[in-house]
C-alpha cells in the first residue's frame, strides 16, 4: 500500500482536471451512505470525528475519517486533518493512504467552484473571500479556475491575518483585504464563506442582484454564516439533498425560522450537472449554493491522486 503525502496531493489535484473529475462522479454517481458525525469532548473544547465511505458500482472502494478541532487555530495547527484510504474494487485491496486534509481541503474548494461554474454569471469577475483559514486560498484559486476573476477581497476576524491573505494574491489580482462586510459584500459577484460561526456573517439585505454566494463552512447544525435572508432572497442550491438537510445550520435554522421550506431547494449539484434541473434562473438572481461536503467527491479526489501518480487514464 502506498503512502501518499499532503504534498503529493497538492501536486495531482491541479484544478481543472480535479473540477472535471469532481462534475463527472456527480453526473454518474457512486453509492455514498451518509457519513458518520461524532461529538468528541476534548479538554479544550468540543471536536467532531467524520467518517465517510463511498465506492463505485463495479469500481474503487474509499473510506475517509477526518478530525475537526476548531481550538487548533489557538495552537497555530490546522482545524481539519484526517487520512483516506483507496482501495481497489474487485478484491477489495487497500492501494494507498492519502493525507486527508489536503484531500478535504482541495476538494471542497474545488466543488465550490464547480458550483460557481454552473451558477454565477459568466461574466463574475469578483470575489470576496470570508475567513482566513486553510481553505481561503485554495477558494481563490479554485473559482479563478472557472471564472474570469480579477478582484479579490479577503474579510476575517483577524486584520492581520486578512492582510497576509490578501498580500499572497496580489502579485495575481487586484487584492485586499477589508474591514467593512457589508460594503465588501454588495461590491462581490461571488461570495465564498468558510468559516466555522455560530451566528449569521452575512446578511440578506446586502446581496446584490446577480450575486452568487458560496457557503463552505457551517457544517453542523449549530453553525450558521448566514441570516435567513439570504436563504429567502436566494435561489438556493445544495451539494447532496441528504446532507444539507441532515447538517447544515443555515439551512436547518432558516427552516425553523419560517424563511425557508425544504421544497424551496432548487437542485442538488448531481441533478444539475444531470441536466434534469435548471441552474440560475436569469441574470438577475441571487443563487445559493450550500455544502457540507460528500463522500463522492472525497472519492473521486482519491481516484484522481492514485491515477495520476500512478499514471493512468
């Protein structure tokens, strides 16, 4: 069984190949029970374990287990780390095991951004970026991969740290960071959000027409990054139906609000990229996408680092 490192992953899933691979599973599908999501109580806070199998009909065979501890950003370590463990289909072998955070990581920017491909307007040319942590980056340069971005703008709690974000990129784009959300938030054809609130960051009063708004973080019940407004004002489009509904805090808490139905979800990213459900509806609207992540796509990020290193179609 090979070992594959966090830099290796890095190196096989260069974005356009990795959005294409990602549009292809969700147009054929694997079978994906429902994760497992435990509580762990640690000394310094609550953590949560995932684990998250999936495997094609006659094909690989993937499980992934992921710890998230938020309180590591408090030791300067990253919140989500994990392994993923790749095995072939027809005896059911192990072949590798891959460094799951960069798996996660490059994932999870990457359905962002497939999502944005089929529902931001083509011409979106700026983005605002909403937390500063691991993903933040590779937000950047994963929606840069499917649309013509040339405004940059990074938002977070620590200045300092939007500051060294928004300096990584500036050589790139037009690049800064800011203090006022509001304005940064009306000013932005795309919104991406990854981030891990408990209370709304954006609210719904200050999305433009023909904005789209990407939320990343906020995959538990308790957490939201948004106000139920913006799920009100939005057409609104999830990952899975399955996880949104079973984990997702903006939706779940806009549902109690009485500002969102779950009839009101306009498609699931496979019935888009399916055909069997329109996208955005003109120009004009403001589309939503949610996503707590899926273990076809941790698996077809798996099956895309072993072929590449491997060397295979």
């Amino acid at each position: 069984m090979r070992v594959i490192s966090a830099q290796e992953v890095t190196g096989a899933l260069v974005w356009p190949a990795l959005i294409e691979r990602l549009a292809r599973t969700f147009r054929e599908g694997v079978e994906a029970p429902p994760r497992h999501h435990h509580a762990m109580h640690r000394p310094d806070g609550e953590a949560t374990m995932l684990i998250m199998p999936a495997w094609e009909q006659a094909g690989y065979i993937g499980m992934k287990m992921v710890n998230v501890f938020p309180q590591n950003a408090n030791a300067g370590l990253p919140a989500i780390s994990g392994l993923y463990i790749l095995c072939e289909g027809q005896h059911g072998t192990p072949l590798a095991c891959i460094d799951g955070g960069a798996l996660t990581s490059r994932r999870t920017a990457a359905a962002s951004a497939l999502a944005a491909r089929e529902l931001s307007r083509h011409d979106a040319s700026s983005l605002l970026v909403v937390g500063t942590g691991k993903l933040a980056p590779l937000l950047i340069e994963a929606h840069a991969t499917v649309r013509p971005i040339r405004k940059v703008r990074v938002w977070g709690r620590n200045p300092d740290k939007s500051a060294a974000l928004a300096e990584r990129f500036q050589n790139r784009f037009d690049c800064e960071p800011v203090t006022n959300l509001e304005s940064a938030v009306s000013e932005a054809d795309i919104i991406s959000c990854a981030t891990l609130s408990t209370e709304p960051l954006i609210r719904g009063e200050w999305l433009q027409p023909g904005s789209h708004l990407d939320l990343v973080g906020a995959f538990r019940p308790t957490m939201r990054e948004t106000d139920g407004r913006c799920l009100a004002r939005g057409e609104v489009f999830v990952d899975t139906y399955a996880g949104a509904l079973g984990e997702a805090g903006d939706l779940l808490q806009a549902i109690g609000e009485g500002a969102l139905c779950e009839t009101d979800l306009r498609a699931e990213l496979a019935e888009l990229l399916q055909g069997s459900k329109p996208g955005r509806s003109n120009n004009e609207a403001i589309t939503v996408f949610k996503s707590v992540g899926a273990s076809l796509e941790d698996l077809a990020a798996a099956i895309e680092v072993w072929e590449t290193l491997e060397g295979k179609e």
